[in-house]
C-alpha cells in the first residue's frame, strides 16, 4: 500500500510538470503585431513569422514582436508628438530652411527575419536616419519661391526618395506630409507681397475678361432683339398682305357669284335691265334691318327705318276686299281692292314718311272710310 501511494503521487507530480510545461510552452502574438520564434536559450531566431493568435512554440521559445500596423515617424518641434527635431537646411539660393515633415511605414511581413537580422529591434532608428538624409538632400534642391509653388511637386519627389531607401530596408512607405515650411520672416513677407500681387493682377485680369463677355453678350442681345424685331415686322407684314389678299379675293369671288344669281335670275324670271336694277335694289332692301314700306299708295316712296325705335314704327293692316259695289274707288270689278290705313307716326322726325301717315290717319279719324286702292 505505501508503494501504491508513492507511485500515485509520483504520477500526480509528473502530470502536473507535463501540465506546467504545456501551458508555458504556448505563445501568443496580438493581433496587431507580427512575432518571430526566439530561442532564449541559444538566442537562435526562427525564420516563420506568426501572425496574431496563439501558437505552440515550447518552453524554450519565446516570441519576439514587430508591430503589424502603420508606424508614424514625425521631424517636428511638437512635444510628444515627434520622433525627432525638425530638419535644418538650406535652399538652393542659400536661404535658411526648416521643415517640419512626418511620414508612415509599414514593415514586410515576409522580410520580417532579415529586417532582424539587420538592425536587431532598432529599425526605427535606422528608418528615422535614412529619412533624414533623402529629406535633406530633396529640400536642397529647391529655391525659396517653388516651397509656395511648387509644395506638391516637392513632396512627391521626397516621398519618392524616402521609398527607394525604406524598400532596401524591408519596409515600404505609406504616406508623407510637409507639415511646416519656415523661411526666413523677411524672405516669406517678401513672397506674400509678391503672391499678393500676382492674385490682384489675376483679378484684374479676370475682371477685364468678365466686362469684355459682358459687353459680347449685350451686343449679341441687342442683335437677337433686332433680329427679333425685323422677323415680327416682316410677319406683320406678310400677316397683312396675306389678309389684303384674301378680302380682295373674297370680294371678287362675292361679285362673281352675285353677278352669276342676277344672270340665272334674269335669265329665269327673263327681266329687262330696268328690272334687274330694281330686283337689284329690292334685294338689298331685304338686306335691311327694320326696313318699312307702304305698298301700292299713291304718291309715296318706299321708306327704310322711318322710326327712331321698333315701338314708333307705324302699323300698317291691309285687308282684301271681294266686294266691288259698296263704294270701290276706280278700276274694274275683277280686280281686288286692298284697304291700306296708316297709323299715326312720331313727330320728332319730320320725314316724308311720317307726314304721309299723318295725313293718312288724320283723314280716316275725320271721315271715317279708309282710303282704297286697287292692286295692279
């Protein structure tokens, strides 16, 4: 029984070292990094690159890490913020020149081993002096006037230089910005004098450019007006001729058709020219509006509107009258007798035809009989 125990307990204890072992022989790598397998005995470097997560590697082995992310080295004077002081140079013409410069890296995972190998883990360090010299060197390629001008062109010939140089040191350049460019105060005030200067001279430039289309587009409108004008002119005119043309047409087509109804009327009813003139006359009086006319009584004339108003037109009533013995006036017995008798007619107008119904109704309201006519 005590050799049971000791064995139990034996294998107990070897569990637990197999245990401890196994639990320390697991490494892990965050997320955002990269790490490479050190022996920390032999101080020996593994070539795999591993890549967040946990990973089984021995006791033996530790992790070394590398950052997985874009790495950001700043040339500023901002404090906790830059890597290192701003860049101190020279222009082309000799002037005093400080920049202010950051830029991004980012480290090839697959070069990861060589990029040890070189420099350890104090790749930063050789990064920030490999950007310094491409920085200087660029930025004394350059007059004081193109830092204004020509800004862009300037950085992408440093980014350029700093890429090249990053590539043979098994990383890659991300981006890069010129954050500040200082010259001297006497040389910038100079600049902005002249860059004031220029941008007056644009815009009066501009502004000789904006009258000149201004008075293009004035003239063009008064042509298009005039243009405009000439075209309604001439579309009155045509509009005018056309109307001329077509009521002369139309009056010469009435007169033809007139003159064919008073041929085919003549020719029909076969009148004399003494008759087609008082068919004539007659038809334009049944042309007439309130036209009144006294029929077959002696000594009067047909008599067109001879009131003022439909109400002071005279009644006229004509009767036929069969009987030829009661005191017929002329003619023969055949022939009818019509009675005309004339109402009074308004006095305001002295026309000849209200005088004759006048003396016409006067005469019937003194004698009695009603004047008699025989009809031809």
């Amino acid at each position: 029984m005590p050799a049971l125990g000791m064995i139990a307990s034996m294998g107990a204890v070897i569990v637990l070292a197999v245990s401890i072992l196994a639990i320390i022989s697991v490494g892990q790598v965050d997320q955002n990094e990269y790490g490479l397998v050190m022996n920390w005995v032999t101080k020996k470097i593994g070539t795999n690159v591993y890549h967040g997560g946990t990973h089984l590697i021995g006791f033996w082995n530790t992790f070394v890490a590398f950052p997985a992310t874009v790495q950001t080295i700043e040339f500023s004077e901002r404090p906790w913020m830059h890597t290192s002081t701003s860049l101190h140079t020279r222009t082309k013409e000799g002037l005093g020149l400080h920049l202010s410069i950051s830029f991004q890296y980012k480290l090839n995972p697959d070069d990861i081993p060589k990029l040890y190998a070189l420099t350890n883990l104090n790749y930063e360090g050789l990064f920030t002096r490999i950007a310094r010299d491409q920085l200087l060197e660029a930025a004394s390629e350059y007059e004081g006037p193109q830092y204004w001008q020509e800004r862009r062109k300037i950085g992408d010939h440093m980014r350029r230089l700093v890429d090249e140089q990053l590539r043979d040191s098994y990383a890659s350049l991300w981006g890069l910005q010129l954050l500040v460019i200082d010259l001297p105060d006497q040389y910038e005030m100079s600049i902005t004098m002249t860059q004031v200067q220029q941008q007056m001279a644009k815009t009066r430039t501009n502004e000789q450019v904006a009258a000149s289309i201004r008075a293009d587009t004035e003239v063009m409108n008064a042509d298009y007006s005039k243009q405009i004008k000439i075209i309604q002119a001439s579309a009155d005119a045509n509009y005018t001729l056309n109307t001329k043309l077509a009521e002369a047409e139309a009056a010469k087509r009435k007169i033809t058709a007139e003159a064919d109804a008073l041929a085919f009327t003549r020719k029909t009813l076969k009148l004399s020219a003494a008759g087609a003139v008082e068919y004539q006359q007659l038809g334009a009086y049944a042309g007439l509006e309130n036209a009144t006319f006294l029929a077959n009584v002696l000594g009067t004339i047909p008599t067109i509107s001879a009131g003022a108003k439909p109400a002071a037109a005279a009644a006229l009533i004509q009767k036929a009258s069969t009987d030829s013995a009661s005191g017929s006036v002329g003619g023969a017995s055949s022939a009818s007798d019509v009675n005309v008798v004339a109402a009074a007619l308004p006095t305001e107008v002295p026309t000849p035809m209200r005088k004759v119904s006048q003396f016409l109704g006067n005469g019937a309201s003194r004698d009695g009989p009603s004047m008699t006519m025989q009809a031809r």
